[in-house]
C-alpha cells in the first residue's frame, strides 16, 4: 500500500507539469566558467564529496630534496668536438696533455682567493667609513690626476685587486662619503675619501 501511494503521489504532479502550457528549461552549464549558487547542496551530496576526497591519495612532500650548488669560478668548461664548431680536432696528444695538466691543477693546494679577501676586506673598511665618514683613521685623500677616473684612482691607489669590485655599489658608497666631488667624472687635483685597508 505504501509503494501504491508514493508512486500515485509521484505520477500526479509530473502529470500536470506535462499538461501545462511551459516548455521545461534546461539550463546550460559551462566549464570552466563561475556560476551563481542558487541553492545549497544538501547532506548527502557533501558527504559523497567528502568519500571521494578521502579516497585520493595524498602526495608526501620529500623534504630531503637535492640542493646543487655551483661556484661559477670553477665551473667545468666543456670543449664541442670539430664536427660541431668546424674547427680541426686537436691531437690525442695534445688532449691527454691538457687532460693531465687539468688534474695536476685540480690537485694541486688551491692558493688563497686574493681577489676574494681584497674585495672582503675594502666592503667591510667602505662599510665603516660610511658608517662613520668624520673618523680620520677610516679613510685616507687621494688626488685626482688628470683624465683619470674613480677607478683609475682606486686601481693606482690598493692596486689591481679592485677590477673585481662591483662598478655600482662602489661608485655609490664613495659618492655618500665625498660629498660636493662628482666621482664619475673627475677633475685633476679632485680630492676623494677611500677607505684604509
């Protein structure tokens, strides 16, 4: 009796929503394009979200992840064969000659980076006179000679270590402890603050 009445129940109304004069709507959904909600989902819609959501595996972040560094002042350097360059190949000789001089150089005791220490050591005597640009014991004046520029100047004064020196940051650093001397283009007899090494 009770299936009689739900289907009765069922049947009557798609009967007269048949007999009427509306044409049914269908609405068009589109992918990947927002929607407005016009009702909220119920209980067992979600919970069928949620059974699905619990059954997808979960990926583990691999926290011991390779890092590679590489020091650009002995990056390996790689020959293309002739075929590639259309050079002439050079001797097996000649090869296992410079293969061998290539490890008695990567054997031998790695003399210190002066180039290194001298760029640590002028950073860190700029960054003391910037910080304290009156204190007499942190700089020492140099004059300009004619046609030279700042680092003609720096290279005459603490000598060929200062070619490694970024242009910018040193240009800046001394332009705020010379103050009312134009350091990129400098007269002869200018005097400018550089810092005791």
């Amino acid at each position: 009796m009770n299936r009689f009445l739900s289907a009765f129940f069922t049947i009557i109304p798609s009967i007269f929503i048949a007999c009427g004069n509306d044409a049914p709507t269908a609405k068009i959904i589109v992918t990947d394009k927002k929607m407005p909600l016009t009702e909220w989902p119920d209980s067992a819609y979600i919970a069928g979200l949620d059974s699905i959501l619990a059954l997808e595996p979960i990926k583990k972040s691999n926290e011991n992840e390779a890092n590679i560094n590489m020091n650009v002042f002995e990056a390996p350097v790689f020959k293309l064969p002739g075929s590639v360059t259309g050079k002439k190949d050079s001797s097996p000789k000649a090869n296992h000659a410079s293969k061998s001089a290539a490890t008695k150089q990567a054997n031998a005791p790695k003399a210190d980076n002066s180039a290194e220490l001298f760029a640590d050591r002028f950073a860190t005597a700029l960054s003391k006179l910037q910080s304290d640009p009156s204190n007499a014991s942190l700089y020492k004046t140099v004059e300009a000679k004619d046609g030279e520029d700042l680092f003609k100047l720096l290279k005459r004064t603490y000598g060929a270590g200062v070619q490694g020196l970024p242009r910018f940051y040193v240009l800046s650093a001394l332009q705020s402890v010379n103050a009312g001397v134009v350091l990129e283009h400098l007269n002869a007899g200018d005097k400018v603050r550089v810092p005791k090494l």
